[in-house]
C-alpha cells in the first residue's frame, strides 16, 4: 500500500484519512486491524530537515541515501547530512520495521527471558514491548486496545548553519541569599574542525536583568554554564500551585550570535520562581516509626491533590491543545494541584506543559518503564542514557514538575515476584540496579540536581535506598509512596482502606458515559452481554468485580431490557466509583495531621487512578475518551474542595472531620516525642513572619479565620421529607490541619431526632452555609434496604447567564440520591452531577463547551436518580 501521510502522523491515521480503514477505536478495529502492526512502512516527504521523534524502529535516507537509523521513540536524533544534500529539491525518507517484528526478534536474542513475554489474552495485544523503547500501553494495557503505531510523530526537518548554532538551553531558578540566581546551561552545534567565538545573551523578560558573555567554542568544547544573579531590587512573584496563588511565568531569552558569520540562534525557556522540596525526616524520636513522605512548595507543606494521566489517545497526531486544555481545566476545576504522568505512556507534548505550567497542576513524572523487567544489553542502556539526558533537558525548566521516579511498580514487581523471577532474583535484581541506579539516576542528577529522583513509584523513598534500592515491603505505609488496589473489599467502608504517608494510585472501574459509546456501538452491542461490551474490558473479571462492587450497596439493574440494562449498569458503575474513591480519599485527607501509634499517618498525597481515557471502554478514568465527567469528575469538586467536611461511621458514632489547605501550613514537633503535625498558621504575626511571599500572605489572611472557625451544622433526615427531624449546631476551631470536631453516637442521634429505623434515616451536614459551604451526606443503611422513595424530576426552566453558561433549575416531589444529569449531543459540563437533591427545587450551572442555545439545551437534557433504574 501506498498513502500520503501528514507529519507528524502514524501509519493508522494515514490509512484512516485515505478512507482505506474505518475509524481505529469502532467496535473491535483494534484486533481487525492487526494486520498493519506487521507491515514494512516507508513514509516520503520533501521539507527542509532534526529529527524529534520518529516512532520508532526506521532508517532515514536522504534523496535515497541512508543517513542513519533509529530505534527510541523518545530521542532527538540528528545526521550529518552535508554530503548527501543537492541544489534544489532535497527528500527524506523514513523507511519503518514493524515495531512489533522487532521486539520479537530483539527478545529471542536475549540469553534469558525478560518478562513479562505477552499481555493478558484480555488485552488483545502484542507481546516483548518492554524489548523496544516506545510507548509501553501501545501494545495494549487493562484500559486500553493494542496500537502500535508507527511513523514520524514529531517534528523533521534540516538545520543549516556555518559556524554554531544553539543546541539546547536549560535554566534552572533558585534562592541565593535573599533574592534569586538563574543557572542558565547552553549546549551548542558546532561544524566539526571549527572554532567559533561569539556574543551569548540572556535575558530575563519583563525585567532589567540581562547578562553578555563572550563565548569560545571547538570540537571540545560546546558546552557552557553561567549563574546569573537577580538583585533583590527586581521585584520576582513566586510560581504556586493551584489554590495557593499565581502560576506567575517569567520568559528567559537566550540569543547567541557567532562573530565570524552573524549567524543568530536563539532559545526561549518560561520558568516560574518557586522551590520544591522532598521531606522525607523521621516522624517522631521513635526511628521505628518511620519517615516522612511530603512535598514543601515555597517553605509550606503541601497535600497533593491529584490524579494520574495516560495518553489522552493511542494516535498523538490527533492530540489537539484544545483536548489536553479541557481535560487540564477539568483536573484544576476540581481543586487538583498535582498530576503524575505514568510511566507506561509518552513524555508528553509542550502544550501539555505550558498548560500544567499556567493551572498549577505540579507533575510527578515518571519515565517510561512500567510493570516488567527491561534489557540490559549495552545497546540498551546507550539508548537509555541518550533518552533520559534530552527529556531531562527538554522539561527540566518546568516549575510544574517537582519529581523524577525512574519506573511504574518494577520495584514492587521485582520484589513480589510479579513475573515468577524470584528463582533467579539477583539476575534481575541486578538488572533493575544496572539501569535505574547506575544509568538512569546518574543522568538525571547530573542534568536536573535540583529535583528528587525516586527509583520506582511506589517505593519507600530514603528506604528503599536504605534496603539497596528494593525495600523488603515497597509498599509499606511509613515510608514513600504506594499504590493501592482491592476489588474484593468494601471501598465504602473507610476502615479497610491503609494510612500511608502517600497515596499515588488508588482506583476503582466504571464504564465511561453512554453518549461516548454512540461513536464506536452498534445497536446490537448496547448489552452488558454483548461481544463488544465484553471486547472492551481488558481488565481480567472486571465485569463480576464491578457487579460484585454494586451488590454490596444496591441491587442490580433489572434484565428485561438488554439496553436499558446496560445504561442503568454504566450509571451504577459509575455510582460506585464515584463513593468509592471519595470514600478512600476522603480517608487518605482526614489522615493528613494524625499519627498513630505504630508511626502510620502524616498522609500528604492522594492521586487517584486515572483521569483520563485512551479510547472508550470500562475503564478508571473519571473523564471518559470524549471528554465528558463521570459522576467521580463531579465528586472531585467536593472532596478536594479546599475545606472537606467528611462524615463517617466510627464504631457505631458519627464521626466528622474538618480538613483545610491551600493556606498557610506549618510544622509542628512535640517537644517530647518529636512527633509531627502540621497547624494552619492561624497567628497573624506567624504568618507575617514568615518566608511566605508577602503578597499572598494578604491575598489569603482572611481566608485562613473562615477556614479553621466556623459552625458545623449535622441534620438527620427521614428519606420521605424534605424537612430535617433534627439539627444539631457545632461551632468548631481547628488546631491542626484535620480533626474530629464531632463525634456521637449514631443510636443517640436517631433517638434524639426521632428516627426509629436506620433504613429511614441519614444524615446530611454542612458548614456555615448550606448554599455556599461544603456539604456532605451519610446514609445510616445499605441503601438497597433503605425506604427511598421514587421521585419524579424534571427540568423546570433553563435560562442563559452569559456565553455558554446557563442555569438549570430541577424540581422533585421526593428527596433523591445520585440526580444524573445529561446533555445529549451537547459538551460541556454541570457545576454538580450525582447529587443527593434534598429540595423540593435544586439549580445548576452548565458551561458549553460549543455554541447552544436555551431551547437546543433544554431538549437534550434526560435525568435520572437511583429508584429510577428499577422502575
């Protein structure tokens, strides 16, 4: 076959777009169109010529000579192609081996078996991916289909210069004294046998600081380093995360200019003045008990309130700056201040960065090795180094990135026998110190010595070290990070969950939205039994997982409807979803100031798995393919809402919490034991004297008295009124960042209010304000045994507020749990889904995504609530 193609692009999306395939992700095209993964490819194009990304096994050739090879799809490489350049018309072609071939053939010449061999037969996918340095989900993932695409999905083109030119150029901000410095590094091309000497430039835009060097460049040298001090009379805003003030940018323009030519090459890094620490001290005198695992951002400690990213596509060509600033915006919406970027993915775009840059959003970034043990053939690891050395390079001026962890879960892996390599553990055990400790950590900390690297994630941080860099326990909760997954547990039950110090995955199934499955379903396969609904899941037992999740709260959806059984089930699946990880992340936030007695708490993260969807399927996302919430998007609004009111059952009592950040925290040690916790810096003279910056110190004062003061109101409820049996008002001060400011017996209250059956009852609570305070609700029974009534909603009015923002206005006849609203063919979003209506009227806003009017709005709008799914 032969196409034209776009560059960049892949072999899939050139196919797709000469109409010689129908769309990747429709029904099971990821396995019909397996074919193609097995398919030579030659791309042509005529441009003027770097290489930035070419996925990934190719030759190059150059008006048909071969200019060199390629085999990582995250290098920069670049040829010398002088000699094969003509006048006129020059071309460039990029012949493509089949990265699924080359693996193969890459593993069957290893002497001993490098696992994992082949995905889960769930996945439908391609085996040896860890053989080959690409994007390790394309040969498929358990929330995603097998692409493993190829082609040029970067930017191609020729540079010419006569003397030198910029290369690269990283800047690094950092505190001296009380001011800053700017380590400014340039890397340079220079012609081979030359020397250059020139006028090197670097300017801090938006303000006096500039500095002038005269540079002296040869084949030895090519590299050069300045400090560049800022006076403290140039007033510099600090970078904070989402919530805790401005994402204040700062360009850095870096010219130089070679002497004997005239030839000018520049380099434009936006930086952001903030400092990162990782802390990681012992939590009390008691060395047993463990060490601290937090972040302090700017002098404060902060909790990290986050999510984890995939690829928000199998094919990077047809990720817009639109899609990744919706789904940014998304994550910042809902009080998100932290991101990981898994490790099984891409390094990803500098839209992406820019973006994560300018919300706040701080990005823990792992490299790309996740879940297998990987080659350690000198080849490999030369590949290795070149990799990690330019995406260090590229990002490392991002004030959103905080952390570098060298793998996803292979230290778990490795040491719980994952991939049956615990016969031969020092080999492997060998291997993972060959390339995350003496190749991959050496780079990074040569390049970006400002920043943490982790090994692996989770890890045990400074014990891992400790143990040889695999910890005896990589998940054990007074040290690092974990992740943490259990389908078989009751995930509204707080009790079950662990205290850890970081939580940076956590997650749990649900079907993406109904609407989303219009694109890729045939009317035949809107069935939980159908061969599609089935082909989708790539999670072995995750259809019996999620209907076994669902029986623990609420019956199933009745079956004499395959189709409206199927909608009900994608509603209860995200249903349950969405109380689960609010249940757990709630838990990990209550957990933030406390310490038990045997050294778990002082939690201080909680990323929750995933935020976002690579095609549409059940999957852990809380923002499906399309772009649309699911009822978890919503909830994120709520529970990490910068004040979380957080209601649980506590041994028969009602316990409340009340948790605040995004304000000024500090640490506290008891002068005895040593132990930690953190306070509000309630104290106007701490605060004032504090390092914070003296202008986000105004901006937040008043909010710090309305957050850790205020009145807790508690109503028990019967589920056929909407007047409250009883109220009971609870005025609270906190002296930590989260404490119990209530605690009753359950028994108690519903005598006092009058209920005579938990089945009749909950509780429902909120702070100062029903209107504008947090709200939280608590049901006092299962609900499938609960006496909820069968409400009937309705759409009374909408009306337009502004461009793409309207109100919505419900009305009930009885209180409902879980009113989902939907706006058929129209995007956008609601500024709250899934919620309990408790009036007998309830507004919301919606904000478009795309022109509508009211008219158009108000016809696609449907509702539902739980009793409606057993009508």
């Amino acid at each position: 076959i032969s196409v034209m193609g776009q560059v960049p692009g892949s072999m899939y999306t050139a196919l797709l777009d000469n109409q010689l395939i129908q769309d990747p992700l429709y029904r099971d095209n990821d396995v019909k169109l397996a074919w193609i993964v097995s398919s030579a490819l030659v791309q042509s194009k005529r441009v003027v010529l770097v290489a930035e990304g070419i996925d990934t096994v190719a030759t190059v050739l150059i008006n048909d000579n071969v200019v060199g090879h390629t085999d990582n799809m995250f290098v920069r490489y670049t040829f010398d192609v002088k000699a094969f350049l003509k006048p006129g018309n020059n071309s460039i072609r990029v012949d493509f081996q089949s990265a699924v071939d080359f693996a193969a053939k890459r593993a069957a010449k290893s002497t001993y078996v490098i696992p994992p061999t082949c995905p889960a037969d769930v996945q439908h996918g391609q085996c040896h991916v860890n053989m080959i340095r690409k994007e390790q989900c394309s040969f498929s993932w358990d929330w995603g289909p097998s692409f493993p695409t190829q082609g040029i999905w970067k930017p191609i083109y020729i540079q010419s210069f006569d003397s030198a030119v910029i290369e690269d150029a990283t800047v690094e901000a950092y505190p001296a004294g009380q001011g800053w410095e700017l380590r400014v590094r340039v890397y340079f091309s220079i012609v081979s046998g030359s020397s250059v000497s020139g006028q090197l430039v670097m300017k801090l835009d938006g303000t006096p600081v500039t500095q002038t060097e005269t540079v002296a460049l040869s084949d030895s040298v090519t590299f050069v380093s300045y400090n560049i001090t800022i006076p403290q009379s140039v007033p510099i805003e600090r970078w904070w995360p989402n919530g805790y003030g401005n994402q204040t940018l700062y360009d850095v323009y870096i010219l130089f200019t070679a002497n004997n030519t005239g030839e000018l090459s520049s380099r434009r890094r936006r930086i952001g003045f903030r400092t990162v620490e990782l802390v990681q001290d012992q939590v009390s005198s008691d060395a047993a008990q463990g060490l601290t695992f937090y972040f302090r951002v700017n002098g404060l400690p902060v909790f990290f309130k986050g999510s984890n990213w995939i690829p928000a596509d199998s094919f990077q060509e047809r990720i817009t700056k639109d899609t990744l600033q919706r789904l940014l915006q998304s994550a910042a919406d809902a009080h998100m201040n932290s991101m990981r970027v898994w490790g099984g993915g891409v390094f990803e775009s500098e839209d992406f960065y820019d973006l994560t840059d300018e919300l706040g959003i701080m990005i823990w970034q792992d490299l790309m090795f996740s879940v297998a043990m990987y080659p350690t053939d000198q080849d490999f690891l030369d590949s290795v180094k070149q990799e990690v050395r330019h995406q260090v390079r590229r990002l490392m001026h991002r004030p959103s990135i905080i952390l570098w962890a060298g793998s996803n879960e292979n230290e778990k892996a490795l040491r719980q026998n994952w991939f049956g390599t615990g016969n031969n553990y020092t080999l492997y055990y060998n291997d993972f110190i060959k390339l995350y400790v003496t190749t991959v950590m050496p780079v990074v900390q040569e390049e970006d010595p400002g920043r943490a690297y982790l090994t692996s994630s989770p890890s045990d941080g400074l014990e891992s070290v400790k143990e040889g860099y695999v910890a005896k326990d990589p998940g054990s909760e007074l040290y690092g990070d974990i992740h943490f997954y259990d389908y078989m547990m009751d995930q509204w039950v707080p009790d079950n969950f662990r205290i850890p110090r970081f939580a940076s995955e956590y997650g749990i199934q649900a079907w993406c939205n109904y609407d989303t499955l219009l694109d890729v379903f045939e009317d035949a396969d809107f069935s939980s039994c159908s061969t599609q609904a089935d082909h989708r899941e790539h999670h072995r037992g995750g259809v019996t997982e999620m209907e076994m999740e669902i029986l623990k709260h609420l019956d199933l959806p009745p079956k004499e409807d395959a189709h409206k059984q199927f909608k009900s089930f994608i509603y209860l699946t995200q249903i349950n979803q969405a109380m689960s990880i609010k249940s757990q992340t709630e838990h990990y936030r209550r957990h933030q100031s406390s310490l038990l007695p045997d050294g778990r708490g002082l939690t201080m993260g909680a990323l929750y798995w995933q935020l976002n969807d690579i095609w549409q399927a059940p999957t852990w996302a809380s923002i499906d393919y399309s772009g649309r919430w699911k009822m978890l998007q919503y909830y994120a609004l709520s529970f990490f809402n910068s004040t979380l009111v957080s209601p649980f059952s506590d041994g028969g009592d009602l316990n409340v919490f009340v948790v605040v950040d995004e304000i000024p925290t500090q640490e506290i040690r008891d002068p005895d034991t040593e132990q930690l916790r953190f306070e509000p810096m309630g104290k106007f003279r701490d605060i004032l004297h504090s390092s914070v910056s003296q202008k986000n110190v105004l901006d937040i004062t008043a909010e710090v008295v309305q957050e850790v003061n205020g009145i807790l109101v508690v109503e028990m409820y019967a589920w056929n009124n909407f007047t409250p049996l009883h109220q009971w008002k609870v005025p609270y001060k906190l002296n930590t960042t989260a404490e119990s400011v209530f605690r009753q017996s359950i028994y108690s209250l519903m005598k006092e209010a009058g209920c005579v059956s938990a089945k009749d009852c909950f509780i429902f609570m909120y702070l100062n304000d029903q209107l504008n305070g947090p709200t939280n609700w608590l049901p006092l029974a299962e609900l499938k045994d609960s006496t909820l009534q069968q409400a009937q909603i309705s759409v009374s009015r909408v009306s337009q507020d502004a461009d793409r923002e309207f109100t919505i206005t419900l009305a009930t006849n009885a209180i409902a749990p879980f009113v989902w609203i939907e706006a058929s063919k129209v995007m956008g979003r609601f500024s709250d889904n899934g919620f309990l209506m408790l009036q007998p009227t309830a507004t919301v806003k919606f904000y478009a995504w795309q022109d509508v009017d009211v008219a158009t709005l108000h016809s696609s709008l449907s509702l539902s609530s739980l009793m409606d799914v057993y009508q």
